[in-house]
C-alpha cells in the first residue's frame, strides 16, 4: 500500500517534534547539509521555523512540515522567493527511515505546482550537491532541466562541494510531468 503524505504549514507546534527528527538523523543529514552545526538544541529549530514563517509572510515563501502516515519525516519549502522576477529556490530533507519512497518526490512536485500556481513563479530553481544522487534524482524525475554545475560553490564542514543546478520554467513542455505525477499522488496541504 503506496504511503499516506500530507504537506502541513511549518508553525511553532512542530518545534519538538522536528528538533528530535534532526537530532535522530544528524550524521545521516550532515552528509550533504551544511546547516546542522546550528541547530543544537530545540530553541534552534524554533528560530529555525519562525525565520521561515517570517520570509513567508513576507514574501509568500512556504515551507511545509512533511508527515508519512501521520508521522513527521522531514521539510520542504521556498528558500526565498525574487517576487520581482518572479523566481524561487526549493530545498527538502527526509530522514533516512523514510528515503526511497517516492515521498520527497510527492513533496516536491507539489511545491513546483504551488510555485506556478499561487505563488505565479516563472522559474523555480533547485541545487544539489553534484555528489548527492538521491537528491538529484527529484528534479531529474520531475523533469527540470540540468542548467550547469556551480563549482565550489557550497562550504560543506571541511571541504567545497559543487552543485547541480536545475531548473523549470513556467511554460516548459516538461511541466505536464509534474501535473501527471501530482495525479497519481494526490497530496493533501494544510
């Protein structure tokens, strides 16, 4: 039975619950996120979610707590949005319990459509670290295009690492894919 995934707004009521995710997969995440060093406790992960519920206020970018069978497994939101040039960056994370099924997939594609839709985006972004496959294969299933490689561009605890960029458009051909896949998925949003 495929899993049941809703995409919840990130508020305060996730604060320990999120806190304890991270700290459960610290060495799994700090392979390819650089940010673990600072979040140390759950007063970090509340600075965390109201610094993004303050860029969403203020800009419209979103950033959703991500449950798998009622269980919370990770986030994925809009880095920021360029309002102005009407263009957004998407990062995700999923603990390794739950990696491989197809849920970060469902996440994301949700999140394009949302960027095209609500948000009236033209151009949503996301970077991968060149070495992180699991995370490069999301944009490659959803179709957005490999644009270029950003060498050293991302200090990673001891050494650069570049990144993947890839890319759609709001009138991309490819954009029937994610329609078709948000199909299949159907994901609820609250």
């Amino acid at each position: 039975m495929p899993p049941s995934i809703a995409l919840e707004a990130l508020n305060p009521d996730h604060t320990l619950e999120l806190y304890r995710l991270t700290e459960a997969n610290r060495e799994h995440l700090r392979e390819w996120l650089p940010w673990l060093d600072s979040i140390r406790s759950s007063q970090d992960t509340r600075a965390f979610i109201d610094a993004t519920m303050a860029e969403s206020a203020a800009h419209g970018a979103p950033h959703f707590a991500i449950r798998c069978d009622g269980r919370l497994c990770g986030v994925a939101g809009f880095h920021a949005l360029d309002t102005q040039n009407r263009t957004g960056s998407l990062g995700y994370w999923l603990d390794r319990q739950h990696s491989g099924r197809g849920i970060i997939t469902a996440a994301v594609a949700e999140l394009v459509q949302l960027g095209f839709g609500e948000c009236r985006l033209n151009r949503i972004e996301i970077r991968c670290a060149v070495g992180n496959t699991r995370s490069r294969a999301i944009p490659e299933r959803l179709g957005l295009t490999l644009e270029g490689v950003l060498r050293q561009c991302e200090w990673l605890y001891s050494h650069y690492v570049d990144h993947a960029v890839y890319a759609m458009l709001a009138d991309d051909p490819q954009r029937h894919l994610i329609d078709s896949f948000r199909r299949t998925t159907c994901l609820p949003r609250s």
